[in-house]
C-alpha cells in the first residue's frame, strides 16, 4: 500500500471535527470515522482507529457494517450484513 488510503472532511456545521474516511469494500461505500472522538494512530496510509466501527441504517437493521480498523487492515465482525463479514481485508487505495 504506497497511497495514502483516508482523505480529511470537515464537517457542514462549521465546527472544529476532523473526519477521516475510507472505502469500504463490503459495503461498496466510504465509512467516515470522528477522529476528534475516536483514537487514530495518526498513520494516513495504515490507519487504526479505536473503538469499533459501527454503520448502518434504520436503527442497524436493514444494513449493519462493524469493523475493526488496525494497521491498514479492516478485520469485519460476524454482525456484518455483507459477505466480508468475518474476514479481514486491506483498506483499498483511494482512486484518484
């Protein structure tokens, strides 16, 4: 992995949040993480943020996606609504 695989974003309202976001393979979209909450190691091409992630829709049950991200890996959990559940993956580069 030779990219930086997380871009920044601010969010609308303004206020002094930092955002980290990364494509998420299992669910075909960006995952962003809170890393004014959030432990991030500070590493932008192995990122490992800490606790969990945990997205989804409708109160998590129509879609759920809960991760671990570590060194630049994600390891998903068995609560996952999408086939990578259970596995571990590298988080892809970000196309340009």
């Amino acid at each position: 992995m030779d990219k930086e695989v997380c871009f920044f974003l601010i969010n609308d309202r303004g206020e002094k949040t930092t955002y980290l976001a990364y494509r998420c393979p299992g669910c075909k979209t960006h995952h962003s993480v809170d890393v004014t909450r959030w432990k991030f190691n500070g590493d932008m091409v192995k990122p490992t943020f800490s606790p969990s992630v945990l997205t989804g829709i409708e109160n998590f049950t129509k879609r759920r996606c809960h991760s671990f991200v570590k060194d630049g890996k994600i390891q998903y959990l068995s609560d996952c609504f999408h086939e990578l559940k259970n596995q571990t993956v590298d988080i892809p580069p970000e196309e340009e």
